[in-house]
C-alpha cells in the first residue's frame, strides 16, 4: 500500500558532527542556510531547556495516529532525533509521558512532533528534549497508515533520514546531511563575529553607522 512502509535508514550524520554542533545556537545555524531551513514557529520546546542535537529518524503519520512512531521508538539507535510529521494538527496527542519515558530508556537525542503532546507537566519538568506545535489531552489512535525513514516536510524544512537535527530554545533547524561541515564553518565563523560583536556593545564602542547608510542607500529620507 502506497505510503504504508517501514524503511531502513541508509545513512546518518557522525556522533563527531552532532558534538560539534551541540555548542552552537540554532540561529546561528539558521542564518548560514539563508534562513530557508525552519519549521513553524509554533514548534515549540515543551522540556525544562537544553539543547537537541541528533540524526533524524523521520515518520509520517496519519494525524492523531502514533502506531509509526510506536514502531519508530523500537528502530531509533543511541542519539537518534525522532522527527514526526503528524500533518500538524493539534486534535490528538501524538506522544506523551509513557513514550518519553521509552525514549529516555533508549538514550535517544530528542522527539519532535509536527502536532500535539499530553501529559505536558511531566515533560516540562524534566530535560529529556521533546519539541512540538502544542498540547492535548486527547490520546491517539493506533490504525495507520503511516512511513518510516522517509523525507518529511515541516514547514519550508525539509528533512532526510539521517539528516542533523538541532534545536534550543528558538526552535528546531534541519542541517542537510550533504552540508553539515560547509554550514558548522560558516556557523563557527558567524557565532564568534556575534560574540565579538556583544562585547563591544558592553563596552560601549560598537559602530552604529552602518544603519544611517543602509538607510540611505534605500532611499530613506530624512527631515
């Protein structure tokens, strides 16, 4: 049946690159892939904090069914990010206190869910990374259909199996697998220009004029 399949995940990023990138901010990372790779803003950290850094192990479910993502927590090795695509619909819960706690036991990276969790209090008290659009106390149903290892779309982000999955406080950010060594340099580069730039403004010689040339030069006037 077309789009009812479990698949094994041919590649996946090292634990080297996902080390590397656990130290950098999520914007950071954004701004060096122009700003093209995110998720709905609604996609939210529904944890206490820290960062999510990991290999996607993607699945599309129907919305309000989990039998994939039960299927999923049973194939996703040590670190492996579990990024699900439930069409974004908030009417079921996805996951909620029980799978995490599967996912804990496994050492997983983290879960993100294009849709709904529940026993929200739970995981907001605890450091286990779990990202998604918002909560429900309706539980989900377990029919299928649904896809393992597939590409997925959140957003205008579209993820690979195997691809980086990073995500702090500002959101989640998807690093193709092709591209993480060319985006880490670039993101190394611009997260030390940020904290230079920081330390000037605390000290007060940070150069200001560039705003009254941008300005300018778009045909601002001034009265």
């Amino acid at each position: 049946m077309v789009g009812f399949q479990v698949r094994q995940r041919e590649r996946a990023v090292s634990q080297q690159t996902v080390e590397k990138f656990s130290s950098l901010p999520v914007a950071n990372i954004s701004d060096m892939m122009s700003r093209l790779q995110a998720a709905s803003a609604g996609l939210r950290p529904m944890h206490q904090g820290g960062v999510m850094a990991g290999p996607a192990l993607t699945v599309r479910c129907r919305p309000g069914d989990n039998l994939m993502v039960h299927k999923a927590l049973q194939m996703a090795q040590e670190g492996d990010v579990i990024v699900v695509d439930a069409g974004g619909d908030l009417t079921n819960a996805i996951i909620g206190e029980l799978m995490v706690a599967k996912a804990i036991y496994r050492k997983l990276g983290g879960i993100v869910i294009n849709g709904a969790v529940r026993d929200s209090e739970t995981i907001a008290s605890g450091q286990f990374p779990v990202f998604a659009l918002g909560v429900t106390h309706r539980g989900p149903y377990k029919d299928g259909p649904g896809e393992i290892n597939v590409p997925i779309c959140l957003g205008s982000m579209v993820i690979e199996p195997g691809d980086l999955i990073v995500g702090d406080a500002d959101g989640v950010v998807s690093v193709p697998f092709d591209l993480t060594e060319e985006v880490y340099q670039t993101t190394v580069k611009k997260h030390a220009q940020e904290e230079e730039s920081l330390a000037m403004i605390q000290s007060g010689t940070d150069d200001t004029s560039w705003v009254d040339e941008r300005l300018k030069s778009l045909g601002c006037k001034f009265v």
